[in-house]
C-alpha cells in the first residue's frame, strides 16, 4: 500500500517514537485491529490500528485516501495494554 504523510510531521514522528511515518507502508492491514478516531472533528476519517509492523505490534494512525493509498499521521510501538488487547482479540 502507497503511504504518503508530512516530511516536518515525520521528523516529529522520528524524534518522539523513533520511527519514520514512511514504515507504515510495511504495516499488516491484514490482521490488525481498527478503531475509527471520533474523538474530535477531524474534517477527516483517522482510524487507529494495532497490528504488525516487522514482527513487533505498532500502531499507526492514518487516513484512508482510497484503497490503494493513506496518509499516515503517527506510527509508534504498541504499549503494553494495546499488546494486551491484541493478543485477547487474536
């Protein structure tokens, strides 16, 4: 899947999390979990997911453009409780 996102955003992604925004395109939308981000009005769809990023659960947030592209918005490790809530879903 074809990932595009902010270069300024990305070295704010890379600084705080240690991780470039441009893996999200190794992300498994496969066999992850989503939750749609309604906790404000974006003006767009965000959607949260955990799943898999290089045999370690991550958690990107993105914003679906069309099948094939999104925009990614953060891409961190899955913390504890999310690895948690992951391995109960799976």
């Amino acid at each position: 899947m074809e990932v595009e996102f902010d270069e300024a955003k990305d070295a704010t992604n890379r600084s705080k999390h240690g991780i470039s925004l441009a893996l999200s395109a190794e992300f498994d939308f496969d066999t992850c979990l989503y939750i749609v981000d309604d906790s404000q009005d974006y003006g767009e769809i965000r959607i949260i997911a955990v799943g898999f990023l290089r045999a370690t659960l991550h958690v990107p947030v993105f914003s679906p453009r069309n099948e094939e592209k999104f925009r990614a918005i953060m891409l961190r490790k899955a913390t504890p409780h999310e690895r948690k809530k992951y391995a109960e879903e799976f």
